[in-house]
C-alpha cells in the first residue's frame, strides 16, 4: 500500500495539538484499507508543552512521529525538516491550528491518484479573519503577482499534497533564505487546485505578528524577483535623464536669454527627492546583499534535538 505523511509544523500548540490529532485521524480511517499514514510533527522550538503532547500520542499510536528541531527556525525551515524526514510517497502539509480542514484530505489524495503531483488548497473563505487583514492579504498577492517572474497563486498556502518526486526536488533545494510558496511553483509538475474554507483557529493565539507579515512580504518579493532592481535601475535612469535635460535648459536658457537662475526651493526639493529615491534604491540591493551574505556562508539549514525514533539525519 502507499504511505502518505501528515506533515506538520508547530509552534507552541499544545492546546490544538490532540485535537488536530483526534480530527486528521477521523478523517483518515476510512482510507486505513488503501493507504498506511505517518504522523510527522515538527517541533519549531516549542517553549510549551507542545512536543510533550506529541509525545504523549506516540504511545498510543506508532504512526506518530516528531522531529525536534534545536530552536526556532521559522515555518519554512521547519517545513523542508519535515520533508527531509518525511517517508511517505506522497506529503500532506496541514497547520495544527485545525483552520486547514481536514476533511479536504480524501480529495486531495483522490486528484493524486489521478495524476496530479502538486494538489493545492485555495482559501475561498477565511473565517476569523478581520477586513483590513484580508485586503492587505489581497494587495499584497497582486503585488507579488506583479513583481513574480513565475505565477503566483491568490489565496493559496502551504496546505497542500505533494508527491514524492515534488519532495524530493523541493528537498534538493537547501536555500537557507526559503519561500517556500515560490518554490512549489518553480519545480513544476501537474497541478490541480481543491477550495476550501479556511476555519478559525481551535484554540490559542495566532503566532504571525505585523513584522512576520512585513519579513513574509519582502523575503516573498525578493526571493522571486529581481524585477526590484530592474525597477530601480530604470527609475535611476529617467531621474538622470530629467536632471540632465533640465541642466541643458538652465545653461541654454540663460546663456542666450539671459535668464536669470533662480529656483532654490526647487532646487532643493529635487535634491531631498533624490536622495529619498537613493536611499530608497539602497535599501532593495542591501536586501538582495544580505540574502546572498547568508547563502554564501553556506551553514547547515538546521539542526535537530532529536528524531522520534533516536535516529539522527546528517543535513546538507
């Protein structure tokens, strides 16, 4: 039979985590005579008790595995641990927070075994969302969609099936500075996308803050883009060419007319304007700079406590 992992990343969620469990096996018993499951936790350096209550579900069930990573990471690295580990032929990465549904499960297995090696979900509805959060949500996925030099996906996250040969070509991509979102789409392979209505959290807090959204935004931008640089070379250019036209009518100006030079406000105003755009345009290479600054040191993605099984896994 096929084995597919349940992969799923944690951050102090010790309240949802049992539920999660409780809920995804419901879902799964109906498919115990076609397919064998693997519960693979990621512990992202947990300050509760989530990884005790994973603990806790690995004596009663051995399908229940965890990987404890040395700190926290953040969802993406903790994300290509899980598919390092993961043994199943086909990865199903959920949040424990239960706002991915788990009944969307058995149509996602159903499109892979039609062929499909990437089955994604598409939010069509996100329950507990405030306004200001979804509209932001949108500006900033038709930005990407804008600045991308591969297709981006509106409403759709990491809640997804890959297939093994989709692991193991995200796998061979050990990027320290990840979006992972922007690597589902470059891979390739067949696609098929499943809506779904996005729950509320079961219990506890979200863990996203104004500056995780902001650092998600930009890494998104410049991880898949380099249109940025393009935008401030060409934005450069028209300011030299402006400064340089209104320099060649200045002297002309007043070398036949006799115009007298004037225009100091305005003169300034250009300079602060200027200068605002170089800093601005500084700012975009530093970001491009201090990525391939963290790549080029080449350092291990990350590094782990410890495997369910005692089993220690050398990374690249």
């Amino acid at each position: 039979m096929k084995k597919i992992t349940i992969l799923t990343p944690m951050y102090n969620e010790q309240e949802n985590i049992p539920h999660f469990y409780d809920q995804v096996n419901d879902v799964i018993k109906s498919l115990d005579s076609k397919y064998t499951f693997e519960f693979l936790f990621i512990n992202d350096g947990s300050t509760d008790y989530s990884l005790d209550e994973v603990i806790k579900l690995q004596l009663l069930d051995t399908r229940v595995k965890y990987v404890d990573l040395s700190r926290n990471y953040g969802k993406e690295i903790a994300m290509l641990a899980g598919m390092d580990y993961a043994k199943g032929d086909a990865v199903i990465i959920m949040d424990s927070d239960l706002q991915h549904p788990p009944e969307v499960i058995p149509k996602m297995i159903h499109e892979w075994e039609n062929g499909f090696h990437d089955v994604y979900g598409k939010r069509v509805t996100r329950h507990g969302e405030g306004f200001i959060k979804k509209k932001i949500s949108n500006i900033y996925y038709r930005i990407l969609g804008m600045l991308s030099e591969e297709p981006v996906l509106p409403n759709v996250g990491d809640f997804r099936l890959l297939d093994r040969v989709c692991v193991d070509s995200i796998v061979r991509i050990r990027e320290s500075q990840r979006y992972t979102k922007g690597l589902y789409m470059w891979i390739g392979f067949d696609k098929k996308e499943i809506e779904f209505e996005a729950n509320e959290r079961f219990a506890g807090e979200t863990k996203w803050r104004i500056k995780n959204l902001v650092t998600l935004a930009v890494d998104g931008i410049i991880s898949n883009s380099n249109i940025p640089l393009r935008f401030s070379f060409y934005t450069g250019f028209i300011l030299s060419f402006i400064g340089f036209s209104y320099m060649l009518y200045t002297f002309i100006s007043a070398l036949f007319w006799g115009n007298d030079v004037q225009g100091y406000p305005t003169i300034v105003i250009l300079i602060l304007l200027s200068s605002g755009f170089q800093f601005l345009f500084l700012s975009i290479i530093g970001e491009y700079v201090g990525k391939i600054f963290k790549e080029v040191k080449n350092r291990p993605v990350y590094f782990i406590k410890k495997y369910s099984d005692n089993e220690t896994k050398k990374t690249e």
